[in-house]
C-alpha cells in the first residue's frame, strides 16, 4: 500500500517511509486484533436435538480479487492459522459487486483449545469496535462451554444462556455499548 501511494502523481505530501517487516510472534504484540477487527468474526453454534452440541469459533477471512496479491497472503495467513490452531481453506464467494467469483483465505478454528488461545489473545489485546462487545459475548459463551454449564446439573440453564448470547452477537446485535473504550489509551 505504501509503494502505491507513494508512485501516485498527485499525492503531495512527502513520501512515506516504508518500515522493514514485522515478524515478530503475534502474541506479542495488537496487530491482529487490528487485523481482526475488520475483517474476522466470533462465532458461537448450538444444535438442539437428540444429541444436543455447543460450540465457539473464530474465523478470519482475507479475500483478493488478484491472483498473484491473493497468493502474496498465504505466509501471514499460515501464520495466523498456526497461532490460532485453526484450519486454513481457500473459499470460492460471489462478489455482489462483480462478477464472477472471489478467493478467500479462511482461518477458522473450531477446537476448545484454539478457542482458549483466541480468548487469552483478544483479553489481552482487546478491541475497540462493537466487535469488542461480540467478543465479550462469545468469551462468556467460550467459558460456559470449558465449564460444561451446559451439561451439568443446571445444563438447560447453561445451554438457554448460550442461546441468548449467540442469539445477541454479531449481526443481530441491537444494544452497543462503548464503556470499553474510555481507558483504551491507558492499557
């Protein structure tokens, strides 16, 4: 992005300097949760049946419309998915605004483990947008599953207030609340 706007012909402030590549291990430092905060999301899944299933995912996605840009992800996609415990696919999406289809890097990690690793991360380095608030949600969630709240004997409880969480994050979310953000600069 750098290269590119410093070769444009009317960009007239002085060129921005170009730092060398940070490779340091992504939990030393907020850039994923940079990263994250456009473009990953909590999931939270529950099966109601004969067999009743509760669990919690993370998935980041990363998707180009260049094939040699798209190929130019896969090493910090690797990195990521390896840190998460997460599984890397490429997904083929329609684009609604072009035609044809798009590739995608998706890390998604679907482990109790890899979901404990994402929740110490984001406790640490936590977001700013109202993905803070789904991820607040789906830590609770992610929490009431390793303590298997909904199996024991208050399991209908444990399970009901899974739902209510899953039925509240995300895309569905109607209260937004921003008292996350009033010591952000003072972590």
């Amino acid at each position: 992005m750098i290269d590119w706007v410093n070769t444009k012909p009317n960009y007239s402030l002085k060129p921005i300097t170009k730092l060398p590549l940070d490779t340091s291990q992504l939990n030393t430092n907020s850039w994923l949760a940079g990263f994250a905060e456009g473009d990953a999301s909590f999931q939270i899944r529950t099966t109601e049946g004969r067999y009743r299933h509760v669990a919690t995912s993370f998935e980041l996605s990363q998707g180009r419309d260049d094939p040699a840009l798209f190929q130019a992800y896969k090493p910090i996609m690797e990195t990521i998915a390896s840190f998460l415990l997460a599984n890397l696919s490429v997904i083929h999406l329609s684009n609604f605004n072009r035609t044809g289809k798009q590739l995608f890097w998706r890390a998604r990690n679907s482990s109790q483990a890899g979901s404990q690793i994402v929740a110490n991360y984001f406790t640490q380095f936590p977001l700013f947008s109202s993905k803070y608030l789904d991820f607040v949600g789906w830590k609770k969630a992610h929490m009431l599953i390793m303590s298997k709240a909904h199996f024991n004997k208050y399991g209908e409880e444990g399970f009901n207030l899974i739902k209510t969480i899953k039925a509240n994050n995300n895309k569905k979310r109607t209260v937004f609340t921003w008292y996350h953000l009033k010591d952000m600069y003072t972590r």
